[in-house]
C-alpha cells in the first residue's frame, strides 16, 4: 500500500469512477471557472489518463511523481491524482529458475580426444622403435634359422640318399659273400677241453671246428699259455688223433678258415705276436609263451612238504586192510566157478580190478585235507638266467 496523504479524502474500491471524478473535481477545482481553471482541468485529465494507461500503472509512485512534477502539476495535485488510482496488488516477481550447469560434452569429448592423441602418438613412437631397431634383428634371425633349417634339411637328404645308395650296394655285395656256417654244439656245449671232447664224440670225427677250437683256447688260457695260432694247432694237433702228423690237411684248412672267419674268435695284436680269444655267443631270446610259464611257475607256491605223523603208519595199515576185505566182500557174491573148472585168466583180471577199486576208494576216504592258502604272492621279477643259465 502507498501511503497517502491524511486530509485526502478515502476512496475505496468500490466507488464508481465517476463519484471518484466528482469527489476530485469538487476537491480540486475552484468554485469559480476561469480560462486557467480550464487548462488545469485538461490537464489533470490527461496526467489521469496517463496514469490509468497500462505504461505506467506498474511504474512506482516516485517515477510517476517526478513525471508529472515536470509536465507542471503540483503536489497536491498529484496526491489526488495518485489516491484517485485503486490500490495496486503487490507485485509478484517472475518465476526463476536456476540456469542449468554448463554441459560437460565438451570437456569430455576433449579428454576423449586426448586420451587417443596421446594413444595413438605412443603406437607412433611404438612403431617407429621396433621397425627402426628391433624388426632388422628379428629378420636377420629368423632368416639366419631358416637358413640354417635348410641347410641341415639338404644335409639329412644327402645323408639319405647316401645311405640308400650303401644299402642297396651291399645287398648286391652280399650274394657273392661266403656265409659263415652257423656254429652248432648241441652234443658238445658242456665240454670244456679236447678230452671231454673225445670222451663224448668217441670214434666219430664230425665234431665241430668251433668247439675244438674253443676247448684247445680254453686249456691254453688254463694253463697261463699265450693262445697264439700256433700254439692252438700245436695242442690240436696233440690230442686229436685225425689231425696228428698233419694227415688231414684239408680238416686244418677248414680250421684255420673257421678260426679267421667265425665272429666268436677274436684276435689280439701284441708287439711280439696276436693272441686269440673266445667270446662266448649270446643266449637266444626266450619264447613269449615260456617266459608266461615260467613267471607262473615262480608265481605258484611251492608245495610243502608234510612230515609224516605218528599214526601213518596205523592208516597205512587200516587202508590195507579195507581194501582186503572189500576185495572178499566182493569175492563172497559171486558165483563159483563150475564144477571141474579152473578160474580163468579173466576172473583173475576181474578180481584184481574190484581189488583196486576198493582200495582207491578208501584211500581217498582217508586221505587228509592239504590246507591251501588264500593269499596270492606277487611273483619276482623274470631272470632268464636264473631259468636258463647256460
């Protein structure tokens, strides 16, 4: 509310305009009309159009105070004018709202863009370090191995091809090669020296080379002599009564032949002469089928042995004795022979057989019971040598 002056009249708003023009006309105009009071009045209607106009009605009261003071009204003109106006609502200021933050889009699209400048600059810097340095080194190494790899590729084909050409060389080679006849000594395994030797042939001279010759290295060996090819067919010749006084010439050849080219004699160069030594030829592998045996014969327990009782022999004697009486007992049922007859042979065989079928019968009866054990042993690992040690 303004404040107005307190011997104004009150106005409210609920007088009509035209009450309110007189009410002012009486209070400000003189009673007696005059060419000024005219002007006045013109002019105070149009200060109250102007101040009933939509321009200056929000104006505040000093604004409009100052605006009509310089169009030449007075004070207390313009009090009656400024009461004449209806009271003003207060005024309501416009709603306001906060201005929203600034958007953050281009900060972020900036350290967005950073982020990858700074990426991609590093894989820069990145590529540029391994082609410049570390690509040349690894180039030259990879081509260095392969290089390589090619070069023992080539090698391993020539070595190939090679043995290829030394295979097929030799196995047209070998069809012309004497073979060596297998050394057999079945009969003659066990001997040890030329008259074991005799001892086993006798009279026959199909004794093998290789055995005479290993018996003559043995006793030379025997006794502390140096087994040179000498003294070999000097003991040969000693003992064998075919080779004495070198009448089988052609049985020496096949000596020496059998002495020079059979791989169980070895020969020894010395600075004075070469001593000949025997090498003893490897077993022949075991059978698949008797290794299994014997691994279950090492895997079976071994039977023990039961030391006979005190009262064996009591049962010995009982079972002796059924058996004798079940043979009468069977005799008693049967039909004699006829009158004036002798028992056959057939009869006796029959005899025999019920005999022994009633003593088997009570043996078994009285036979004890062999305890067997429940547990399974582990069978020790195979040894052929143990089987087989020759």
């Amino acid at each position: 509310m303004v404040n107005q002056p307190a011997n104004s009249p009150v106005v409210t708003s609920n007088t009509q305009p035209d009450e309110r023009a007189s009410v002012v006309k009486t209070d400000a105009l003189p009673k007696e009309t005059t060419p000024e009071t005219v002007i006045r009045t013109d002019l105070l209607d149009k200060a109250r159009v102007f101040l009933n106009s939509p321009q200056a009605r929000h104006e505040d009261y000093a604004a409009k105070r100052r605006f009509l003071v310089e169009k030449g009204l007075k004070d207390d003109e313009i009090d009656g004018l400024l009461r004449e106006m209806p009271p003003q609502a207060p005024l309501v200021p416009p709603r306001t709202y906060p201005q929203p933050p600034p958007s953050n889009l281009p900060a972020l699209l900036l350290g967005v863009a950073r982020v990858f400048s700074w990426i991609a600059g590093s894989s820069a810097v990145l590529l540029m370090i391994y082609f410049r340095f570390l690509y040349p080194r690894i180039a030259q190494t990879y081509q260095a191995r392969h290089a390589l790899r090619t070069h023992q590729k080539d090698l391993l084909d020539r070595l190939t091809a090679l043995l290829e050409e030394l295979k097929s060389t030799r196995a047209e080679t070998a069809v012309v090669l004497p073979r060596p006849a297998l050394a057999s000594e079945a009969h003659y395994r066990e001997c040890q020296t030329l008259d074991d030797v005799l001892k086993v042939s006798g009279e026959n001279q199909d004794v093998p080379d290789v055995t005479l010759l290993r018996c003559a290295i043995t006793e030379l060996f025997d006794e502390k002599k140096p087994a040179t090819s000498e003294a070999i067919f000097f003991v040969l010749e000693g003992k064998i009564p075919w080779l004495r006084g070198g009448g089988d010439e052609g049985g020496a050849r096949h000596l020496w032949q059998t002495l020079t080219s059979t791989p169980l004699f070895h020969e020894e160069a010395t600075e004075e002469t070469s001593i000949w030594t025997y090498t003893s030829p490897l077993p022949p592998p075991i059978p698949p089928l008797m290794q299994s045996l014997y691994a279950l014969r090492a895997a079976l327990p071994a039977g023990t042995a039961h030391e006979p009782s005190r009262f064996q022999y009591t049962l010995n004697a009982l079972t002796d004795l059924t058996g004798y009486i079940a043979m009468r007992t069977y005799d008693t049922f049967q039909l004699g022979p006829e009158t004036g007859t002798t028992p056959g042979v057939e009869e006796e065989v029959k005899r025999e057989i019920r005999g022994l079928k009633g003593l088997v019968l009570n043996r078994r009866a009285f036979m004890p019971n062999v305890p067997r054990p429940q547990t399974y042993t582990p069978a020790p690992p195979f040894n052929p040598a143990s089987v087989n040690p020759s």
